[in-house]
C-alpha cells in the first residue's frame, strides 16, 4: 500500500478487529503469523492487505461483507 493515509485507517480496522475480537479469525491470523517469524507490524500489515482486498471487492461487486471469503484469504496467508 502506497498511499500512507489508506494504509493508516486499514491498520486501524485491522486493530480494531484485533481489539474486538472480531472476528476472531483476525487475532489466530497475528499469532499464527507471528509464529511463522513475522514481525507484529510485516504480520498486521499482511492482514491490512487481506481486508484491504475484501473492502475492494464489496464495493466493485456492489456486495455485502463476506466474512467467509475473508476468513479463508487470512487463513491462505504465509
């Protein structure tokens, strides 16, 4: 992500996720990453893009949230 204010705000979501716990799948992403030898911020930032990519498709498609579609993608991350 090259635009500093966008990356910003989708940190800021995926901390709020991370926060809320919700979803959960959020939080088993960080650590699982973690333990992979990511640092907490390369491993955050990876999530970013992840919700990054929902938020994209939901406003192409004209869609509703698809934590399912999300979840999977988290779970794809090495």
């Amino acid at each position: 992500m090259t635009n500093q204010h966008l990356k910003m705000t989708i940190l800021e979501a995926v901390n709020n996720q991370l926060r809320e716990n919700n979803p959960p799948i959020t939080k088993m992403t960080l650590e699982r990453l973690k333990k992979l030898g990511y640092t907490e911020k390369i491993a955050k930032e990876k999530i970013a893009a992840i919700l990054l990519e929902e938020i994209y498709e939901v406003m192409k498609n004209n869609e509703v949230y698809n934590e399912e579609r999300y979840s999977r993608k988290l779970r794809a991350l090495k």
